[in-house]
C-alpha cells in the first residue's frame, strides 16, 4: 500500500462530549496507532463533497503503524454519515463512547456556555434546541450504523468507565483493533 493509498481503518464516531479528546490524545501516543494531527476531520459529515483525495492527503504522514483512524464525534449523530463511511471503509472498525445522555448534554451545554454560544439555562437551551436532547438518543444511532456494518466491528464503551479504570478503558481499545 502506498502512502496515497492510505485510508483509515478505525473511526471513532461518538458521541460528542463523551471524552473523545482524550481518546485522542491516549492514542496517538500508542506507537501502533497512526491518528491525523488533526483531531477532528468532519470528513464524512461536512467535507464528503471534497472527494476522497482531500481526505487521503491527512493521512500522507502515515510511518506503517497497523491502526490507521480518525476521531469525529459528529459521526455517530448525523444521519447520513453510516452510508457514507459504508461506501468508502467497508470494513472499518468503529468506536463509540456513550455518556449518561443528560449529563452530555449538560457538559455540550456548559461548553456553548464558555465559548458564549449557549442561551442564559440549561433549561432554556434543551427547550429552544433540539440536539442538546436528541444526541443522547444513542439507541437510533447505533442503530443507523448496523444497518450497515456488523455488531462485531463495533465497540461500544461507556464514559464513566474511563473514570474508573481508564487503563482497562484503553486496553478494550487496543485489543478491538488488536494491536
């Protein structure tokens, strides 16, 4: 395979504010573990329409590691995504981390809060915008992607384990893309 020819072959597709940062951050440290310098690439939600070169040219720097991926939270709740990634990484492994869904909403509201994009409460945001609420609905999204890709390849972890034993949280990681 050619560095041109390199596409990832795990994706870590949600859900949003359900420590995906620190999933990247953990692996990209991993020495078997190829992740873009750019954490998220919004590739198959946003830039679809700039073909897969554009997408090709983040992976150039890859140096032979076996686990090649992306991470984009966005992934998991938007509805044509599964397709799109169907259509370009058949057999890709996927990664999903699921938090209690009112405290992700929370946390999402809490950051709009900060970057001054959140309305006065918590309250008043889940009642004047759908998606606080709707990104928890996991069970739907879930569903989406196993209309195209078997149970078996994907791993479904919980945020609050990482809390708890964020070692064994990792391990689950390494051993779904046995590395």
């Amino acid at each position: 395979m050619s560095d041109k020819d390199v596409l990832p072959n795990f994706l870590v597709i949600g859900a949003q504010r359900c420590a995906t940062s620190w999933m990247y951050f953990c692996l990209k440290e991993h020495p078997d573990i190829f992740l873009p310098f750019i954490k998220e690439l919004h590739f198959f939600s946003s830039y679809y329409d700039n073909g897969l070169g554009w997408y090709k040219r983040y992976f150039n720097t890859w140096g032979g590691q076996k686990a090649i991926g992306e991470i984009s939270p966005g992934y998991l709740y938007i509805e044509k995504v599964p397709k799109l990634i169907y259509r370009d990484l058949k057999d890709v492994r996927l990664i999903v981390c699921l938090r209690n869904p009112i405290e992700r909403a929370y946390s999402q509201y809490k950051k709009h809060q900060r970057s001054g994009l959140a309305y006065d409460s918590f309250e008043e945001a889940i009642e004047k915008d759908p998606q606080y609420i709707k990104r928890g609905f996991y069970l739907d999204q879930i569903n989406r992607y196993l209309e195209f890709f078997p149970r078996e390849r994907m791993l479904l972890l919980i945020y609050e384990d990482i809390q708890k034993t964020p070692i064994v949280f990792l391990k689950n990681i390494f051993c779904f893309l046995k590395i």
